[in-house]
C-alpha cells in the first residue's frame, strides 16, 4: 500500500531535513501565519528566511567589526600625523622667529659693514694722501740734496779724475796712455783748496 501525503523526494536519510519544533509568542505566530497568508508563503520558508537573513546580517556585523580594527589603525595614523602636524607647526613657528632674528641681526651687521667700508675708504684716501705728501717730500728733498745740486768745479774735477784715472785702464788696452795724459793735466789744473 502507497504512504499517504508527497512522495519522498529524497533517495537517502542524510538528505531528509530534520524536524524542529519552536516555541514562539502567539502574538509571533499569528504574525508569522498572516504573513504567510499574505505572501502565500510558508511558516518554515520565513523562518528558514528570516535565519538566513540573520546569519547575513551576522557576516555584515563581523565584517563591520573587522573594518572597525582597519578604522582604528587609522585613527591612530590620523593622531599621530595630528601631533606631527601640532609639532612641526611649533617648529616653524620657532624657525619663523629665528629667521626673524637672524634677519634683524643681518640688517645690524649690514648697517656695521657699511660704516667699516666708509671708514675704511676713508683711511684709504688719508693713506693716498699721505703717500703723495711723502713722494712729494721725497721729490724735494732729491732735488735739495747736495749731489743733484750744480757740480761744482772740485766735484767735476774729482769725477773726471775717477773716470780718466790710469789704475782704471790697467788692463793695457789702448787708452791706457790717451788716460794717463788726462789725469796728468787734470792734476796740474787741479783748484786749490
């Protein structure tokens, strides 16, 4: 004789579903009948629906928690970078007044440098002037000095006896005895003193 109710659509027992009874609110059940009546559903596809639903919802919160690990790193990152940013903020404003300083000390040294330079081409005309001065005084006193005065007649008979003198020509060139001559009547004219 022939079971009553479907036909088994299953070949083996591990492919036959289990049974579970649940126990639920009335007012749950006859929320879940009249959604079955109105979708033309059954109790088992919106429960075994509504799980479904659950256990996505589950790797949507676990996925959630995992990215909530990533969006904490970043938040570290984000504070570091924050306090590297508050830091490098103060370095520059540190460095902002440095330069400022350095700037203000530049236009000290510049405005010094500048009266250096003044007082150093100042002494450099007083220098130019007393070098003129000086070869000027040298220049005069060149040309008041005894020897650029006019030979007098000693002198150039003193210097002719020095260029004619016959110790000079001692060697027996030619004009041995022309200067021999010469400083003999050098001699006989020389000035009394």
């Amino acid at each position: 004789m022939r079971a009553r109710g479907r036909p088994p659509i299953y070949t083996s027992a591990a492919e036959r579903p289990a049974l579970m009874a649940l126990r639920v609110s009335r007012a749950l059940e006859a929320r879940l009948r009249a959604e079955a009546s109105a979708h033309a559903r059954t109790l088992t596809e919106i429960v075994l629906e509504a799980l479904a639903l659950r256990w996505a919802d589950e790797r949507v919160v676990a996925a959630r928690t995992q990215g909530r690990q990533p969006r904490a790193q970043l938040h570290q990152a984000q504070t570091a970078l924050e306090e590297r940013h508050r830091r490098l903020q103060a370095h520059a404003a540190r460095m902002a007044d440095e330069n400022r300083d350095l700037r203000r000390r530049d236009t000290e040294l510049t405005a010094k440098l500048e009266q250096v330079h003044a007082e150093l081409e100042r002494v450099r005309r007083e220098l130019d002037v007393a070098h003129a001065l000086l070869a000027l005084k040298d220049e005069l006193q060149r040309q008041l000095s005894p020897r650029r005065r006019a030979p007098g007649p000693d002198t150039l008979h003193r210097d002719l006896l020095k260029l004619c003198h016959p110790d000079k020509w001692s060697q027996g060139q030619p004009a041995t005895e022309l200067a021999h001559e010469i400083t003999v009547l050098l001699n006989a004219g020389r000035p009394s003193p």
